[in-house]
C-alpha cells in the first residue's frame, strides 16, 4: 500500500511517499505552505508544485497512492482544507483517500503513533492541541505573540530581555542573562539592545532565538533564568490542563507529546509537568515524539485506512528516510 504524507509549516514543506514497510519511493523539501502567512496564489503554486515534483520522481507509485494525510499550520484558521484537497484531487485518483489536518494532529502522531492524546508544541510560536476518542478537536492559546503565546520561544526570549531590562534598572535581581544577551546582539550596554530589537526585522525572528540563552545561564544556576523555565511550566501546563477537562478521553493515562524547539530541553519540563500532573491526580502521561513531523503525517495516512504498523516501522521509516536522496 502506497500512501503521501505532507507536512507543512511557516518555514518548509516536507512530503513523502511511502508504503507499510518503511520504504521510501519519494521525497521532496519545498518552500512553507503556511496559508495565515502568504498570499493565495502563492500557497497554491506550492502545493501544486509539491504534487508534481513528487509525481515526477516516480510515476507508477504516484499513480496508485492509496492514501494521502497532509498536517498544515494555518488550514484550520483559514478554513483552507478544502482548496488543498481540490489540489490533491487533481493530481491522485479519485478512489485515493484524502485527510488535511492541522500540522499539530502530526506533531501528535509522531509521539503517540496514532492514538488520541494531547500535544503541546513550543517553537517560535506556542499551541496546545487535543485529539479525543471521540475524535473531537480542541485547542488551547496559539492566539498570537502580541498577547499569547505562553511558552514559546518568543516568550521565553521575551521574559529573558525584560529580566535584563528590570536589572538594569535595579527594579529585579542581577541575572547573567545581561552578559550573554550583550554579547549575542555585539553590544557593551543595555540601552544598546533598544535598537538590535526595534530594527528591520520582524521581533519574533530577533527575540525567539534568545531563549536558548535561558537554559544555558539555568544551567550554571541562574535563579532568573530557572524562574522563567518554571514559569513556562506552569503555563504548559494550565494550558494541557484545560485542553484535558474538555474533552473525552477513552485512555487509562493520557499522552502529551512535548514537541517544537524549546523541548529540545526536555529534562527541565518533564520533572515539573509530571509533579503539576500528580499534584492534580491527572492521568497525564508526557512524551517526546519518537518520529519527525512527516513521520506524524505518515501515521494518519496508515490511520485512516486501518493499517496497523508493526513494531519494525518506525525504525526502517527513520533510517530510509533520513538516507533517501532525491
């Protein structure tokens, strides 16, 4: 059986063919597909031009797809399912199962395998996402980095800058974010930063990236810094929490896959969300996805078809996957 995987965001496009087995029969990395961030034309001409690479690599298989599972960032918000389905219809047969979902249903897949669960992502930006047993939809914040957000890099770099701010100024404790924020931005003072952050470009591509510094200074035992992890915690976990008590779940523990970048520091989240958990007697049981995004994409394509994958598949898909030059 021969399925197509997509996985789009606000930066790049990945897409892939594959079968039950783990084998690889296509592959291509485009441009973002993200419809909040571009223009129509623009968002269409890359899916189109997605379909047509992939049907270029390899015809025959192309032809008998049986199964194709995009996760997109933005198709919900811009109720824009429909228009890449009417796209994918023009390229597969018309007896080929086609399912667009958000990006965040296979950031969940690529942690649960397939199962109903929760998944909360931080990256740039931040989101909580529920799949029930009723295969009910919910979401928790995302709303924006103007006044959400919670958790994301942004944020993280955002409460970095103020802690530099607010020592500066005596307002807050010394933190020795001031030292590593000064010398990331190549300047001697703190009124220096004004101008490295209200430059050209955008705040979210200035800011975000600062939160890495939060660990790094965490883990020399800056009190500032581990107050901000801590923080986030708590605001992963207010966010989960919500996103639990309104949905149905048919699970004895329910997972919650961590993913996005600022996860890639799990061991300062994990202990703290679990204590959280258990302060609450929640059934909460976290992860990190043990497949990339498009692996996610792979899971819901076998999904809907009611392909049980066996244990070997996960690691052939990772290894082909990652060796497979187009």
């Amino acid at each position: 059986m021969y399925i197509l995987a997509i996985d789009g965001g606000g930066t790049k496009t990945s897409a892939v063919i594959c079968d039950e087995h783990g084998s690889i029969y296509a592959k291509v990395v485009t441009s973002r597909s993200n419809p909040t961030a571009m223009d129509a034309h623009s968002f269409e001409s890359t899916i189109h031009d997605l379909l047509q690479q992939l049907q270029a690599q390899n015809p025959q298989v192309f032809a008998a797809l049986h199964s194709c599972f995009a996760g997109m960032a933005g198709v919900k918000e811009r109720q824009a399912e429909q228009k890449v389905k009417a796209i994918m219809q023009q390229y597969v047969d018309k007896t080929t199962a086609i399912v667009i979902e958000n990006d965040a249903c296979i950031a969940l897949y690529a942690g649960t395998l397939g199962q109903e669960g929760i998944v909360q992502i931080a990256g740039t930006g931040a989101i909580t996402m529920g799949y029930d047993s009723q295969r009910n939809y919910h979401r928790v914040g995302g709303w924006g980095y103007l006044f959400d957000d919670e958790g994301s890099g942004y944020d993280l770099g955002n409460q970095a800058l103020k802690a530099v701010f607010q020592s500066y100024d005596r307002r807050a404790k010394p933190t020795a974010l001031t030292d590593v924020i000064l010398h990331h931005f190549s300047v001697e003072h703190v009124p220096q930063l004004i101008e490295c952050i209200y430059g050209k470009d955008h705040p979210r591509t200035v800011i975000a990236p600062l939160s890495q510094y939060v660990f790094d200074v965490a883990d020399k035992g800056d009190n500032v810094a581990v107050s901000i992890i801590e923080g986030a915690c708590e605001k992963y976990y207010t966010a989960i929490k919500a996103c639990y008590t309104r949905m149905i779940w048919g699970l004895k523990d329910v997972p919650v896959v961590l993913a996005g970048g600022v996860f890639t520091n799990e061991a300062y989240f994990m202990p703290k969300l679990q204590q959280l958990a258990k302060e609450d007697a929640l059934p909460l049981r976290f992860m990190i996805p043990v497949l990339q995004p498009i692996g996610g994409a792979v899971i819901g394509a076998f999904k809907q078809m009611n392909v049980q994958l066996d244990s070997y598949f996960v690691e052939a898909f990772q290894k082909n996957y990652k060796q497979w030059r187009s």
